[in-house]
C-alpha cells in the first residue's frame, strides 16, 4: 500500500469502528482488494473503494448525530 492510502484506511478503520459501536453496521474489515473496504450493512457485505466507504460512514454517523 502506498503512503497516500494509509491515512485513509486509518480514518475510514475508525469511522466502521464508530459505526460499529453505534449499531449501524455489523461488521468491518479490509477488502479483497488493498484499495476497498468492506462494510456489512443490513446484512449485505459491500466492497467500497476507501473514499467511497469513508463518504457512506460519514453520512451514516452524520444521521444519527442528526435526529
């Protein structure tokens, strides 16, 4: 993996983790690929590239900071 990559994967690392706690997924982990993350949400594992995994955590814990 390269520089670039690492603090990516770090924050979106933390941003499942937050999640996780919260309830909103159910599980977490790296990709088959080192560019994707994958989220368990609803019960379906989805593969995201980093940047698209970090924007779907935000959004998620953005939800429930809002109600």
């Amino acid at each position: 993996m390269n520089n670039t990559k690492a603090p990516l994967r770090d924050e979106v690392r933390q941003l499942a983790e937050d999640a996780f706690h919260c309830k909103l997924i159910s599980g977490y982990g790296d990709g088959p690929d080192i560019n994707e993350f994958q989220i368990v949400y609803q019960g379906k594992p989805r593969h995201l590239p980093l940047d698209q995994a970090r924007l779907f955590l935000v959004n998620l814990l953005n939800k429930i900071q809002q109600q």
